[in-house]
C-alpha cells in the first residue's frame, strides 16, 4: 500500500512476530522522534552504537539522518503504530560502488527483526543504486550486530582491529541470500495469521436480530460449528444474540478479540475498523461489499496503522476445521468438513463449489479462505500457511488476479515439492485480447503468461472447477504415476473405446503388452477376452477375475497406471456393484496408480473407499479420468526433474547496457523503438549474434555498404527504416536478392520514393542463408514481469500462432521446455533427415534474452524475428527494441500488499 501522507516510497511489512510495520524514507520532520529514538537507548546500547556516550550523540545522528538529501545517501526509518522504533542508513565515499552503513533499534525492540527488514529494505535500494557492497564497524563486543550482519545471507567478511572490528557485506543476489529473505517471509507471514486463523477469541460486528442477515448467519455458524474459544456480538440494541452475549461497541467487550468479523454497511466500515485498531483488535475478515475507493483506503490504512491482517472486503468467510477450534466464519450453507485440502478462493460462489465437492468427496478442508477482494492476505499467504499447519496435504486456489506473481512463483515453487497445488485458470477469455504494438506484444496473451506462471511453478492449471474436483480425487487418493503409460481394461468394447480416445487426446500413451503379460492376462480372464490394450475382459468376467487382472497390471513394469472402463450389463457377473468389490476389496493405494470410469454414475467424481484403507476415484466420463491421470503424470514429471539452474552468460556487459538504454532514455523522455545502431549496441552488450549490417542514408552509402556486404553470391538485403515502423514486409518496406550497384540503387530510390518524409535511412545485409526462421522476444507484463517468447517465425508467425513462453529469468530447464514446446520443434532436432538445429545456440540466445529482459526493467518489448537456425549457428536477422522509461521494482523485497 502507498502511504499517501508520505509518498510513494512508503511500503509497510511484518516483522518476525508478524507484527506489522512501515518502512519508509527518512524526511526533515522526522527530527525530534529519531532524537528521541536514541535519547531513549540505554547506556549501554549507546556505546555499542556510537562507541562512546556523549550528551550530542542522539542530536547529532539525527542530524545526520534528516539532512537534506544528497549523493550516496540513503536513510529509511520503521514506525509501529506512528513511533519510530528503527533507522538504518548508509553512505558512499570516494567508491560510490561501497556504502557506510549504521543501524538503530529502539530500547527494548531487540530480536523482533527490525534491523533485519531494515537492512534488506536498504539492500534493495543499494543495489538499486549500483552500489555492490555495504562496510561497517563494530565493537568486537557487540555480538548482536555482528549476528545481524552473518545472519542476513549475504556474503560477509570482518577485519578485526583491536577492540573493532571491520565488516564487510557484498550485496550479490544469489539463492542463498533470497532463501533467507523468503525463510524469514514465511516465519513473520504465518504469525501474522495466527490470530486470524487461530483466534483466541472473535467478535462479531454487525449481526442483528433480523433472520436471513450475513452477520446473523456468521454468528450463527460460529455457534453452531461449535467454536471452543470466547465469542462475541456486538450490537448495542441487544445483550444477546443467538445465546451469545452482545455487547454495545468493541471497546466494551469483557476481552479484546484477536479477530473482528464486520458485517456493517460499506459507509460503516473504515470507522468500525479503526474501532477495532484502537482496542488492539489483530485482524478483520470483512465480509460486507460495496466500499467505495475512499472507504477502501480507509479501511487499508487503518488495518496497516494497527498492524491488524486483514481477509476481504466482499467475501464469504475463514474456516479452520481443527477439533481444537473449530472455527467456521462463514456464511456458507452447511459447515466443512474436516479434512486435508486448504482453500483460497476470490470468487464465493467458487468457494462454496469446492466446499460442497471436498465434503462429498471425504477429502474435506483443513482451513478455507475466501480473499474476496484482497486486499491484503492474498493466496501467497495461504500457501505459507499450509506449508507449516501441519494438517494440509493439497491446496486449492481459484485466483483471478495477482499481486506479486514472481514472489507467488517463488513460494510455489517450494510449495509444490511438498503437496500438490492446483488451481483454476479463471480470466481466460480476457487474456484473449492481443496488443497490436509488434509480434511479440501480439504474441503475449495473458493466458500465456498465467499459463507460463503455473507451469514453471509446478502448480495444476485446471479449466474448470469440475476438473479441479476431479484432479484433486486422484492426487488424494492414489500415488503419482511415473509417467504417461496407462493401460485399460473394461467389460464392454465400446466404454474401451472411449477410455481410450480420452486418454490420446489428453496426451497419454496405450502402450502395447509383452507376449508375457498377454499370456499372464488371458490365464485369469474368462474366454473370448481381447488382451490388447484396451483389455477386453467381456461382460462375462467375474469380481475374482477383474481382481486378478488388475492386480497382474498394477505390477507391470510397463504400466504407470490402470484405468477401468466399467458398465453394468444383464450378464449375472458383470451386475450391481460386484466389480467396483474386485476394485475396493482390498488396498486403496496400489503400487500403481489406479482409477475408474462409471458411465451410469450420478455424480461427476466419487471416493470408493477400500475395505484396507484409501479409496479409489470413480469418474463419471472417460475425459474427466484421463484428465486427471495427465494432470497427476505431469506434477510427477514436474518433481522428479531437479531444480533448474541459471547459467553463467560469458560476454555480458549489464553496466553498458544500463548506459545504452539511460542514454536512449535522455534523449527520449517518452521512450521509444531503438534505431538500428542503438539496438545493435544493446544487443552486443548481451553477446547476441546478429547478421553483418550497415547502416545508409543516401544511395552511395548503400552501394559502398552493399559492396562491402555481399557473400559469396554478391546478393544483398535492403530494409527501410524508420522510428516506429514495425512490419516492414506488410509495408513492402524491403528488397530482397539484389545484384549489382545497379539493383542497389533502384532499391533504395525505390524506397526513398514510396517512404519520402518518413524513412530516415536504410539497412543492408549479406542475403541469409537457408535455415529455420524461428520468433524469439520479450515482452514486460505490468503485473507479471518479463515474458519471453519463442516459436516458429517468419512472415507467418502471428497467423500460425506456434509460439511458447516462459517468465524471466529463464533457468536451464525453462529454455529446454521453451525448445520443445511448440509444434515446430520437431524440425529444431532434426525432423525429416536435415539434421538439427544448433541447439546450444539456441539456448545461450534464449537465456542471454531472458537476461536483458531482467537486466533492464525499462525493455517493454524485444522482437527478434527472423533467427535464422541452422546446424551450424543461430543469427538473429531482424531485431527490434522499446525502452520506457521504468524503474526496477524488487519482487522479492518483503513488503505486503
């Protein structure tokens, strides 16, 4: 949130006991509190920190502190509540690239992680400032700060001398000091929550006498959920409600709550909310709707003031099924049950769905969050919390925007590894609208980017809610498969067909049986059964028999999973349930996976629980199966690949090219297309290969150009230019195939006539040779960072729309996924007896993109098409780049909403 009292730079954050804070620039006014600050340090403490006492220390550092600004120096303060409780500041001398720093707690505020947000806070804007190491002195005794420093992630170094001792903190980000960042996220996010989620006691605003109210129905629901913790009304009119005792305001409850439910009108809200701030209340779930954006900041502001988290406005409610608590703050029609699955949801109507399927189901929830409008506690806070409850075993999201999607990545992608995260997709249809500026902005669909966010984090994009449910039964219920093989077996041929045609198209293989397994099969089938794949074991098959083949499949060693494709039939045998028993009888989790398709069951997916504990999911159509099963092979793919790493790029120069785009940027104010010159010396400062070009402006220069150019065949290129031209072959703005000074200048008068008062000079290439034209690109997402983008190219490229993406920064395994995405892969490795592409070029070019894309916050778009692959080399042939004017925003600095 942007405090609007002092500026943009104003971001609020939890300290480790979750309290929260706000982190903001020191200004003039700030005096007299960081006087007082250190006038309120013990003797002891300002030694350590000024190594002396004197009565004008305290004076004089907040001098230092609010004096006006200046060059290589930065000062920022934490305030709890409008009191200044830390400063941290640092300094450059002559080494602009190395900064001075000091900090101050406040008396008494020790071990609670003010220094520690602070300094990274500082860090951050260091490192903004490409300062690349922070120094500081210290008493040999001062075992705090020197803990503080060691325990940051950073690489430090100290120096002692005498009785000091000399530190030293190079400010490299690498993994290990954003695991540390993240680490200390996590620990402050979860206690944040606790009251929240595990309230010691709750208050209920807003709930009346009136029947069919939302504030009745959440009281009613504490109630009769059976809550184990103090409740209570607060209604002036009456002392009791529903047999809970009310009282008139929140001040004059026997016990502040740790949370306030509000169910008040929108225009009541912000005020009710700084009630509540005032008494101590730690967290709000807001379920009215309507606020207005004025009632909006207001209820924000309030909740940051006072450090209170805050679920909603606009929502249905928290839920925490926990026997010890029992907590269930919802409006919903029936309670949850309990279970494992952990909840977060935008939309209420979703959240009931996913309620009303996990009960059904018996999976049910372990805690239920509707975000509803999210403001603050967002599904990134969730997942935190279901990594460390204890009781969650899948989580389920239906997000429909996000806040800080390379921090959700980030937490994903260590979430994922634990327990499956699955969500869904929503907002596809308005991720289909396409940007117009240039290929790659065209190309750059948000379903692409959110699709591109969920594959790299791991995390199961469904469609729909149906098919979330349907995921979710399998991955409960039944062990990963280790890949995509799934043998069928069913009592009637049609039903295999069909299991069989879902299964194809949902990307899964039907491999053929050894003559071993046909034999082992058709000895415990009934005769006439079809031992193919699908299995045909005939109407005619007994519970014994089914039970017997399939436990003969579930130990195959060319089989991830078994799918049966069950019927009733008037066959004795094969009616009632006999052969769902030949599934159930037995253990529900096998060595391999295992489901079943019902084509006469009433419900689209069901838990058939086993007599030896598990169950087994039973699925209503054969697509609802196969889908699940490719959801569950590729979450099994996803964890058995190690993490990704991000190569070392040789012949990066990021400080040239920070002078490249500041320099184009003074010049251009409002930010623009590069022209060829500045875009080739961008591109060279990230070692891209580009074909040979010369730039011309009249058409003796591009004879001389053409002269010095040509290949071996002496054929040339000639391309148009000028500021904004985008397509040039729309624009028939190029000629290709010239011979001869003759050619190359009928070409450029050609161009100079058509374009007159727009063109502004030409560019001449060597003709290419033959290769694959392939698309690579960037585009900046505002909310989702770079997004880089690669496919088939050429002309054609937007028609045919074979393109895939990844978000940067790309590690080696995103770049092999972005290689074999599209439909045109295949011709990168050699379709056809050409032989393939060089592919190690290929993937240096993808990762030096990526690179520049995450270097330079200021590239809004990069399209590099065509690149030209061939056996031997990759060269980009045509490449255009647009600056604007950007700053660098940290995602992974620690900061709320």
């Amino acid at each position: 949130m942007t405090d609007d009292k002092h500026g943009p730079h104003t971001v609020h954050a939890l300290l480790a006991d979750g309290t929260t804070v706000c982190i903001r620039p020191v200004e003039p006014g700030d005096h007299e509190p960081l006087q007082g600050l250190y006038e309120e340090m013990s003797p002891e403490n300002l030694r350590l920190r000024f190594f002396g006492a004197s009565r004008r220390s305290a004076e004089m550092a907040a001098d230092h502190a609010c004096a006006p600004p200046r060059p290589g120096h930065r000062a920022l303060l934490a305030e709890a509540q409008h009191q200044v409780i830390g400063l941290a500041e640092y300094e450059t001398g002559e080494d602009t690239g190395r900064a001075e720093i000091s900090i101050a707690v406040a008396e008494g505020l020790h071990h609670r992680g003010v220094g520690t947000l602070l300094l990274e806070h500082l860090v951050s804007a260091a490192r903004a400032e490409g300062i690349t190491a922070f120094t500081a002195d210290a008493l040999a005794e001062n075992h705090e700060v020197l803990q503080l420093f060691a325990d940051l992630g950073l690489r430090a170094s100290r120096h002692f001398e005498g009785p000091e001792v000399r530190c030293t903190i190079e400010l490299e980000e690498d993994e290990t000091y954003l695991s540390a960042v993240e680490a200390r996220g996590r620990a402050a996010d979860v206690a944040s929550l606790e009251p929240l989620l595990r309230p010691d006691s709750i208050a209920v605003i807003g709930a009346g006498r009136r029947p069919g109210s939302v504030g009745r129905a959440l009281l009613h629901h504490l109630r009769t959920g059976g809550f184990t913790r103090r409740l209570f009304a607060v209604n002036p009119s009456v002392t009791s409600l529903l047999g809970v005792p009310s009282y008139p305001s929140v001040g004059a409850l026997p016990k502040t709550p740790d949370l306030a439910v509000l169910a008040v009108p929108a225009a009541a809200v912000p005020a009710t909310a700084e009630e509540c701030g005032k008494t101590g209340v730690r967290a709000l779930l807001v379920v009215s709707a309507g606020l207005d954006r004025n009632e909006a900041h207001a209820l924000l502001a309030a909740c940051r003031t006072y450090g209170m988290r805050l679920v909603g406005p606009n929502c249905l409610g928290v839920s925490n099924t926990d026997p010890a608590l029992s907590l269930d703050a919802t409006f919903a029609a029936d309670h949850p049950s309990p279970g494992t699955a952990g909840v977060a949801v935008q939309s209420g109507g979703v959240g009931i769905a996913l309620l009303d399927g996990l009960s059904r189901l018996g999976v049910g929830v372990s805690t239920f969050v509707s975000l509803g409008d999210k403001y603050d506690v967002s599904g990134n806070d969730m997942l935190q919390w279901w990594e460390s409850d204890g009781r969650t075993e899948l989580a389920l999201l239906h997000l429909e925007s996000f806040g800080n999607p390379r921090a959700f990545s980030r937490t994903s992608r260590r979430v994922t590894r634990r327990m499956p995260v699955l969500t869904v997709d929503a907002g596809r249809t308005d991720a289909g609208r396409r940007a117009a500026a240039s290929h790659t902005a065209a190309a750059a669909t948000r379903t692409m980017t959110r699709q591109a966010l969920f594959t790299q984090a791991g995390i199961t994009a469904t469609g729909s809610v149906g098919e979330l449910l349907e995921t979710a039964a399998l991955l409960h219920s039944q062990p990963l498969p280790a890949g995509t093989r799934v043998a069928i077996v069913t009592n009637a041929g049609g039903a295999g067909v069909l299991a069989a045609d879902a299964c194809a198209e949902a990307g899964l293989s039907l491999p053929s049986f050894t003559p071993e397994v046909i034999d082992d099969l058709l000895a415990v089938l009934p005769e006439g059964a079809a031992v193919g794949n699908p299995v045909d074991a005939t109407a005619a098959v007994t519970e014994e028999q089914l039970k017997d083949c399939v436990e003969r499949m579930v130990r195959c060693p060319g089989i991830d999973a078994v799918l049966l494709a069950l019927v009733p039939t008037a066959v004795a045998a094969a009616t009632g349930d006999n052969l769902v028993r030949a599934l159930t009888n037995g253990p529900g989790r096998r060595p391999r996976t295992v489901a079943v398709v019902r084509l006469e069951q009433d419900l689209p997916v069901k838990l058939l629980p086993a007599t030896e504990g598990g169950a087994v999911p039973s699925y209503a159509e054969p697509g609802a199966a196969a889908r699940a099963l490719a959801h569950a092979a590729r979450r099994s793919a996803w964890l058995s690949r190690p993490a990704g790493t991000m190569p070392d790029l040789a012949g990066v120069d990021t400080g040239r090219a920070h002078t490249v785009a500041e320099t184009f940027l003074a010049a251009h104010p409002d930010g623009g297309w590069l022209d060829p010159r500045t875009c080739a010396e961008l591109l060279a400062c990230y070692d891209i290969p580009q074909l040979a070009w010369a730039w011309a402006e009249t058409e003796d220069d591009a004879v001389i150009a053409a002269e010095r150019l040509r290949g071996p065949d002496g054929r040339v290129v000639m391309k148009a230019h000028w500021p904004g031209l985008l397509h040039k072959s729309e624009q028939h703005a190029l000629h290709l195939d010239l011979q001869g000074d003759s050619q190359v200048r009928a070409a450029f008068r050609d161009l100079e006539t058509r374009f007159a008062g727009l063109m502004t000079g030409v560019v001449v290439q060597p003709l290419a040779a033959r290769g694959t034209e392939l698309f690579a690109g960037v585009v900046q997402d505002e909310v989702f960072g770079p997004l880089v983008l690669f496919g088939l190219g050429g002309t054609a490229t937007e028609v045919l729309a074979d393109h895939a993406a990844r978000l940067a920064p790309l590690t080696d395994h995103d770049v092999h996924d972005l290689i074999t995405a599209p439909r045109c892969a295949p011709l990168l490795f050699g379709a056809h007896g050409s032989g393939p592409v060089d592919l190690e070029g290929l993937e240096q070019l993808l990762l030096r993109l990526s690179r520049m894309a995450s270097d330079l916050p200021q590239l809004a778009e990069a399209d590099f098409n065509p690149v030209l692959a061939t056996p031997g080399h990759v060269t980009v042939l045509d490449a255009r780049v647009r600056l604007l004017p950007r700053r660098a925003q940290d995602p992974y600095l620690r900061r709320l909403r």
